[in-house]
C-alpha cells in the first residue's frame, strides 16, 4: 500500500491521471479518438517535442532556458536540406551527422555566450532566436528545399520501420528518452546539471565546473534541436526558412513544464517529461477531431496547457485525489 | 582540559596561521592573526559582531583568501585556495544554515564535489545509499538519506554536513554559530557528537555568542575584537566577566552626546507583543522627544520588533498603541497614515530604490502629494526633495542620478528625508550607521538628536555600544527574542548592556 502510495505521490502520477481523463472525456465524445490509428497519430505528433524536450529538460534543470531552439531546429535542416539537395551523391545518413553538429554548434554559441558574458540565458537565447532564423533566410535566399530533394529512405522513417510497421522517429524518440534517463539518473555530471540548478552559489564550492556543465546543456540542447531538424525534414518532405521550426520552443517548453520541470532549476524528470509531451500530443490530436475550428486551436491549445498546469500545481501540493491530505 | 588536548600540547599544531591579515575593498577586517589549533581540541572563537572571527574560520575553509600571512597544517605550509581544496586538506566549515542542495537527496548532498571521476562515470547509487546510512548510524541519528535536502530541520541540515566532514575525513571541523537555530535538546545532540568528534582526534573551532555552551564545550578561547586578536586562554583562566571585557575592552570614542531634549508624552506604546518563534512579550514605550536605544546581538530578535510594529511582519498577539490610541497595523501603509517611519537595517535590499533618480527615492513614501491626481507632477517632486536635500545635508552630483550611485552615507541620508516627508511621530531606525564612514556618522548622529528635538520618539536599533550608549536617554536589551533589561542613560555601561545581550545570562550574574 505504501509503495502504491509513494507512486502515486510522484509528480508523474498527476499528468498520467490528467492524461486519461482527457483522453476518456474526448472518447466519450468521439470514440475514434480511442482507437489504435489514432494513437499512431498521437505518437506521430511528438517525436520532434520529445527529442527537443530532453534538452530543454536539462537546460531548464540547470536554472537556464533555450528560447532558440526552433531556430536551431530551423537552420540546422536547412543546412542539411541544401546538403542533400546540392550534394545529392553523399550518403543520406551523413545528413544526421551534419543535422546534430550544426545543432551542436549553435547551442555550444548559446552556452559561450551564457558562461563568457555572464548574460541571462533568456536574453542570450531570444537573440540568437532571431539571428539563427536570419541565418536561415540568408545561407537559403529564402528559398524552400523541396520534396524531391529528401532522400527517400529519410522520409520512409516518418512511415514505417521493420518493427511492427511503426514509424522509426518514434523508436528514436524514445531511444533519446532513454538515454536521456540514463545521463540524468546515472552520470555524475548528470547529477551535477541538477546539483548546479539547486544552488548555482553552492556548486562551485563543491567543486563542480559550473561553466563547462552550462556549456554542456546548451551543447546537448542545441544537438538535439539539430537531431529534430532533420527528423522535421523525414516527417514533413520540406525545409521551409519561415516555417521550419517557428514556435517550435514553445511547445516544447510548455511540454517539459507540464511534465514537471521547475523553471527554478534543479527539479525534473525524464518520465515526467514523456508524459508532459504525450499529453500535448493527445490535446494536439484532439484538437481537430473534435471538429474546432483552425483559427481558435491555438487559444485552445494554450487554455489546455494553462489548466494543466493549475491541475498540475493542486496534485503537488495535494497529491492525487487529495492523497497528500490523507494520514499516511 | 586533561586528556587528549592536555597530552596534544607537545604535537606540532593541526593549524598553524601566522600573520594573517585581510582587507575587503580596502577596509580591513583583520589584523595579523596568529594562531595555533591543536589536534583533537574542541576551541572556541569569541567577539562582537564584525570582530572578524567569522572572516577568519572562512579563511581557514578557503572561502575567502587571506591578504597577506600564512598557513600551516601539521607543520607544512598550505595553499588554501578555495573550499574544494579545503576539502581535500581536511576542512570542512560548516555554515549556520548549511549550504546544500535542497532538490538532491542526503546521500547526493553528502558525495557531490567528492570524486574524481569523470563526468560520465556512473553513479553508485547503491553504495551512496548504503555510505550514507551507516555515516547516520554512526552519527546516531535518524535521517533517511534518500529523502531531499528540502525537507531537513536546520539541525538535521548540520548533521549532515557533519557527516559530509567525516565522509571525507576532515581533522578540522569549523562549525560558525551552529547552535543559534537550534532547540536545547538539538544543541545537546551537537555537543555529544562534537565531543565524540574531539576523542577521535579531530579538531573542532566552535564560534558561539552564548558563553554557557562555550563553556561546556571548549578547551580554550580566542578572543577577537576589532579585527585583532586579543588572546588565546584555556577556558579556565577566564570568568565570563573577563571574556565580556576583553571581547568589548576597546576604548569609548568620542562621541556627540544627544542634545538634553524635552520629553512629553508617550507616542508609542507596545504591550506584550509576541510573534512566536521571533519575539515574544515584548511591552515598553517611547516617549516624545526620547531616543529609546534598543541592543542585543544579531538575531536577538530587535529587527523582528521593529518590522511587526511597522506592519511588514505583524505580530501574532499582544497592542500597540500610538499617542495612546490603540493602532491596527496590518501592512507598513497602515504604518505610515499613523505617523510612523522605519529606516530598515538592510539598505541594499529594504531601503533604496537603486536604480531611480535621488529625487524619487525620497519622494516615494509620499505618493499622494506628488501626484494627487495619480499624475506625477514634477514641480511638487523636486521642491519637496531638494528642500529634504538642503536640510540634510546629501552629498551628490544632481538630484536626478540614480541614488545606487551615492555612498553609503549618503544613501542613508536619503532615506532618513523619505521619512521626514511623513513628518513622523514615531522614527524607528534599524542599524542606521551600519557600513557608513566615521565623519559622516557624526553627522547623522547630529541629525539624530535634532529629530528628537523637534518632538519625535526615536527608537534606535544598534549593534554599536558607543553609538546607543552616547545617543540614547533609555537603553533596552533584548536577547534570545526577550527584553532581558531596562537601564537608564546615567546606569548604562557596556559591560552591563553586553551581559544582557549574552544568551543565558542567569550564570553571569554569578561570575560577575
């Protein structure tokens, strides 16, 4: 009983909850929303959230945030796109070599910036936002890479795969969850990203590098937005300089705050962060079944992820169904 | 002390500090120090607030580095860089409110900064429980180690660091004020596990206000006052009456005297104001014309007072009365409609608004006069601020800089005219002189005296002897969140203040 207790006490238990009712409440109304194929559309709107999210996870751990991520997401396929398209014999896995370094590289900028100047992540990362976005437009002349430019067998991951026919980005997804999980819970410099965000003023008296543990996250971050940029380009079959990526950051910081994550640092978990980014995919997938209209989804879409966060707030404080309130 | 310390007298020392000096922005805050730390010693560090012997132990930790002068550890000279070396040399100072990482569990608290591996070695989870578990055991206390940091008393917080000292094996265990935030039984458990610590041969510098424990721990003492040390002595050399005066024996300044003023009637009037946990059964009062003085360490709970009757952190119970109506003070604004003022300790963070110009800072406590519509009008602004300006004497460039740019004193002087725009009743000033240079204190003290003068009660809040006993026509003491005494200005001494100011003065009276 106390082992189911101390379950349900965990954070992850309050989002699972909130998961099912939502999905319950819309099967109730549509029951399509239920079945198998649309989970494969659930699970197909989040593999680019859920890579992103694991970096977002570690920055924001680490008392930072990275706003430029979908600007990373966007020049890193762009330079990838224009690879494939004006390079069309080199091998297209060299495509995620190139994706994840560039995306490396941006974020390694992003964290110099924050540890050199000793400037506020937030500044440093809404300009470079823009400047990467600008970036894009300039190496692209604002020109789209086109369908017939995407490898094949890039877009084919976006379709099936050996195993049970599901889509290979889900299984990369969740493969980067993993090692997500395992670099959070089990790396000492993993465990340094949260002792870093518990107490920036405390850390260096332990001996742990602050500056090269921020230039770590920001590095992972940016390589996994670079990670993302070329599964957008297997998804959708384009790089597009304006759209490829745009807001992008801020679905994939609402998901790691739904999931738990402190913007105060030093709290979150990998678990968490699935479930916050599954639960954004059920509101993404209901949106349009439920027959609301296009122009009013994004309110929607951004009351949903307020009312889960109050929920989410009561379930800390309260535990689920009153829990916490109850004798032990 | 017989034992281990008596036979430990002809070791070569643990530490060895010879001439150690330190100098923060060119003040300095200590003075060529020498001084000796035997092995297996509990030895305790005793002076005023700002004598220096926290600024000392943290040198010793490698939190701040020494100006010039040098340390020894078991006969060999050592870099004391930072507090990982520290570490590795074998000390560990353990702050008040230990420094922790409140979202990591205990066991993570204890192992972080310790290894040397490499960032993507795993994390021996189960050994770091299990290392963990048995460094409580052998503490003898009962804390579950996989739990956050967050959750522990302060007290639980200390244990653990203790038990991060013994993880890495440190011979010197530094422990600041470790018993301020304690209850008396948390305080016994510290002592038996200190002198547990002692009998495995390791050295412990205790620094503590209160002489009974210091009496009940330590071998020897050293004194510090001003910045220099006054002397090293056995414990047992010394009465708590000759620790008093060697902890204050500096020579009184000179100092202007408050102008004798007119006393009238009582303006404000406390009665058994409580806030438990702060303060508790506070009643006294402070008439027209009075500078009432208000003494006590750091911590005794005089700040408290002084916000609960401003409204910034109400009492739980008990009145106030002004001018001899009873007043409901439930946020400063309340405060201010009443005719009082409050001039807070803490300049930086309470006081000043550092980035606006001088000019609204000292208009800020008056908004309806400079805007009576809710628009600011700037002639208003600027006549009633450069009038404050004149009288007061601010130093400054323009009226319109931001005040952040003027010195301490100066800033302070600002505050004070924010507060006379009220025109008060009652002034309640919270360490008005702290951090400001020697001239420009004897201006505020002036200042002062002629607030008084005009009519105003004054409750003045100061860690500085001199300053209370020359200022004030009524000295309180509080310690320990109680008023412990009540002397006149003619029967106030500083030996007298500081013995009710010591927690736990019942033994003192004896010693004396």
């Amino acid at each position: 009983m106390s082992a189911l207790r101390s379950l349900l006490l965990r954070r992850e238990a309050g989002i699972l909850v909130m998961i099912m009712l939502f999905c319950l409440a819309v099967g109730l109304y549509k029951p399509q929303f239920l079945t198998g194929n649309n989970l494969r559309v659930i699970l197909l709107l989040t593999p680019l959230i859920m890579i992103a999210a694991m970096g977002q996870m570690l920055v924001l751990v680490a008392r930072h945030v990275d706003l430029s991520m979908g600007s990373i997401l966007g020049l890193s396929a762009m330079v990838t796109g224009m690879m494939f398209r004006d390079m069309p014999q080199i091998p297209w896995m060299l495509g995620f070599a190139v994706a994840i370094g560039t995306g490396a590289l941006l974020g390694l900028i992003n964290g110099a910036l924050v540890t050199l100047f000793r400037l506020p992540a937030i500044i440093v990362t809404l300009g470079t936002l823009n400047l990467y976005r600008g970036l894009t437009f300039i190496i692209s002349n604002a020109r789209q890479v086109d369908r017939q430019y995407i490898p094949t067998e890039l877009k084919a991951m976006s379709q099936t795969s050996p195993i049970f026919g599901v889509p290979s980005i889900i299984f990369i997804a969740f493969g980067v969850a993993i090692l997500a999980y395992y670099f959070t819970m089990h790396t000492r410099v993993g465990r340094q990203v949260f002792a870093l965000g518990s107490n920036p003023v405390a850390a260096p008296l332990r001996g742990i590098k602050a500056n090269q543990v921020t230039l770590l996250v920001f590095t992972i971050s940016g390589a996994l937005a670079g990670l993302a940029g070329i599964l957008y380009a297997s998804r959708w079959g384009f790089v597009n300089p304006s759209n490829t990526g745009a807001g992008f950051e801020f679905q994939v910081i609402a998901a790691v705050v739904i999931g738990g994550v402190s913007i105060n640092g030093g709290v979150g978990s990998v678990p968490g962060v699935v479930l916050g980014v599954l639960l954004l995919g059920c509101v993404s997938a209901a949106l349009p079944l439920l027959g609301i209209p296009g122009a009013a989804q994004n309110a929607i879409y951004g009351t949903v992820i307020l009312i889960a966060l109050l929920i989410d707030r009561t379930v800390r404080q309260q535990g689920v169904l009153g829990l916490r309130r109850l004798p032990a | 002390m017989t034992g281990p310390a008596a036979l430990s007298q002809t070791q070569v020392p643990l530490i060895s500090a010879r001439g150690i000096s330190k100098q923060f922005a060119g003040v300095e805050v200590l003075r060529d120090v020498d001084l000796d730390l035997r092995v297996g010693e509990i030895h305790a560090l005793l002076g005023e607030n700002g004598a220096g012997k926290s600024t000392f132990a943290k040198i010793l930790a490698g939190v701040h580095r020494p100006t010039t002068g040098t340390i020894a550890l078991n006969g060999e000279q050592v870099e004391v860089a930072n507090p990982v070396v520290a570490q590795r040399l074998g000390i560990t100072l353990i702050h008040q409110e230990p420094i922790s990482f409140p979202d990591l569990s205990v066991a993570e608290n204890l192992v972080l900064g310790r290894s040397e591996d490499g960032w993507f070695s795993p994390v021996p989870w189960a050994k770091m429980t299990r290392d963990a578990r048995a460094l409580m055991d052998l503490l003898g206390v009962d804390i579950d180690v996989t739990q956050p940091m967050r959750g522990l008393s302060i007290a639980d917080q200390q244990m653990v660091e203790i038990a991060r000292a013994l993880a890495s094996d440190s011979r010197l265990i530094i422990m600041d004020e470790p018993t301020a935030p304690l209850t008396p039984r948390e305080v016994e458990t510290l002592f038996g596990i200190a002198r547990r610590l002692r009998s495995e041969g390791r050295t412990i510098v205790f620094i503590s206000h209160r002489l009974e424990e210091v009496r009940a721990l330590c071998d020897r003492v050293t004194i510090f006052r001003d910045g220099n040390k006054v002397g090293t002595h056995t414990i047992d050399e010394l009465t708590d009456a000759d620790i008093i005066r060697l902890m204050i024996g500096r020579p009184l300044k000179e100092y202007l005297h408050k102008p004798r003023t007119e006393i009238g009637a009582v303006a404000l009037e406390v009665e058994n104001l409580t806030l438990p946990g702060r303060f508790e059964a506070i009643s006294f009062s402070v008439r027209r014309g009075e500078i009432v003085g208000l003494g006590g360490l750091v911590g005794a709970g005089r700040t408290d007072v002084a916000r609960a009757i401003f409204g910034v952190a109400p009492a739980l119970s008990g009145t106030i009365r002004i001018n001899g109506k009873q007043a409901t003070i439930r946020e400063p604004d309340d405060a201010i409609a009443l005719g009082l003022a409050f001039v807070p300790e803490d300049r930086a963070q309470a006081g000043i608004f550092r980035s606006l110009s001088v000019e609204q800072n000292i208009t800020a406590a008056v908004p309806a006069r400079i805007a009576p519509r809710g628009f600011i009008r700037r002639s208003v602004e600027k006549a009633l601020s450069s009038e404050a300006i004149r009288s007061l004497r601010v130093r400054l460039a323009s009226a319109r800089q931001p005040i952040g740019e003027l010195s301490g004193g100066n800033q302070q002087k600002a505050i004070l005219a924010r507060w006379l725009l009220t025109d008060p009743t009652v002034l309640i000033l919270d360490e008005p002189t702290r951090g400001i240079d020697i001239g420009v204190k004897a201006e505020f003290y002036d200042r002062i005296g002629e607030l008084a003068a005009s009519g105003r009660a004054i409750l003045l809040i100061s860690s500085e002897l001199p300053e209370l006993l020359a200022l004030s026509d009524r000295i309180l003491v509080m310690s320990e969140g109680r008023l412990t005494a009540e002397f006149p200005r003619a029967e106030a001494s500083q030996e007298k203040i500081m013995k009710a100011a010591v927690p736990r003065s019942a033994t003192l009276g004896e010693a004396a």
